[in-house]
C-alpha cells in the first residue's frame, strides 16, 4: 500500500499542520510516513506545497508528477498551480475560496474565474469543489484543513480510520483547540454525504 497526498494552500491557511495531523494517524496505523514541503515567500500569502506519503515501503517524500493519490486544495488558483502532480486515477477537493494576491488585487494579474479553475481540473480527474472556507468559519476559519479532511475522509478518498485521525489531531494540536477540530471533521464528513 502506498498513498500519495498533495496539499496545496497559501501561508497561514494551515496546510503544514494539516499535513503533519494526517501524517500523524498514519503513523498510528503504522504506515511510514514521509512528508516534503515546499514554501514559496515565507510569509502569510506565498504558495505552500506539502507532500505527504505514507504506506508500507515509503522512502522519499517526493511524489512524482501525475501521481498524487488525492490532492486537498486550500485555495483555487493553488490548485491550478499544482495540476501537474494530478493523474487520471487522483481526486481533487478544492476550496472555492479565492485569496487574492498584491498582483491580483492592483489588476496586474487577472484571477481565474472558479468554474475555469474547476473546468481545468475536470479535465485531468475527478473533482469536488466548494467553499468550505464558508462552513469552517461558522465553527472556527483555521479549521478548514481539518474540515476538508472530514469531506475526504467521508468520500472515501483516504485509507485511515476516523479514529486515527482523531488521534492525529490530538498528536499535532495542544488540548484546548482539540475540541473544535473534532467539530470540524465531523462537519465535513456530513457534509460529504450531502455531495452526491
């Protein structure tokens, strides 16, 4: 067994600590773990890549391009950016929430329109895009890693117990932000079941 995961967001959209909550309940399950990143400008608002894998025999965290298992796109254009790890066979749930760069706000550069972003991505995979930046926030907005994860999670689209992933949020979080995030998963597991 062995699953690829790319995680792609900007900075301070909480996909470093989503990868390592994910890796984490892998490691539960006994799997080895291996986890890459790249970061754009280190600051809030630079592209943020994570690659995790994880299975019985993993040794580098590189995932090779059209390989990705799954892909969970915090932001759109992020998706877009990281098309190229997308196959066939991958699933890409993408978070309908733009954030706007300096380049995009002043008009240098146009955003694409979300259905362009959601048509693109079609054409390579399966997709689901909504925006579940909009639901995090009626529990806590830096919660939406962990929501998107429940939808994952519910879809089918990862090989870990719920369990597990619990205790993956327990492993990464400190005590007070556990709760929340437990929250947060379920809502996105329900929400799962409504998108058929």
């Amino acid at each position: 067994m062995e699953f690829n995961l790319i995680i792609a967001g900007v900075g301070g959209q909480g996909g470093l600590t989503l990868s390592r909550i994910i890796g984490n309940a892998a490691m539960v399950e006994g799997y080895r773990v291996r986890i890459g990143e790249t970061l754009g400008m280190s600051q809030r608002y630079g592209s943020v890549l994570s690659y995790l894998r994880f299975g019985d025999n993993v040794y580098s965290p590189l995932i090779e391009e059209g390989k990705a298992n799954l892909m969970l796109a915090l932001e759109p254009v992020e998706a877009l950016r990281n098309a190229r790890f997308l196959g066939k066979d991958s699933y890409a749930i993408i978070n309908a929430y733009p954030i706007h760069t300096a380049t995009t706000l002043v008009g240098k550069e146009k955003y694409p329109e979300l259905d362009e972003i959601k048509s693109a991505i079609a054409k390579i995979c399966k997709v689901d895009m909504m925006n579940f930046q909009a639901e995090a926030d009626k529990i806590n907005p830096r919660t939406l890693g962990v929501l998107m994860l429940g939808y994952a999670y519910g879809k089918g689209l990862l090989p870990l117990k719920e369990e597990s992933l619990v205790e993956g949020i327990k492993l990464t979080l400190r005590e007070k932000l556990w709760e929340i995030n437990f929250k947060a998963l379920e809502r996105g597991i329900e929400l799962s079941r409504y998108a058929e």
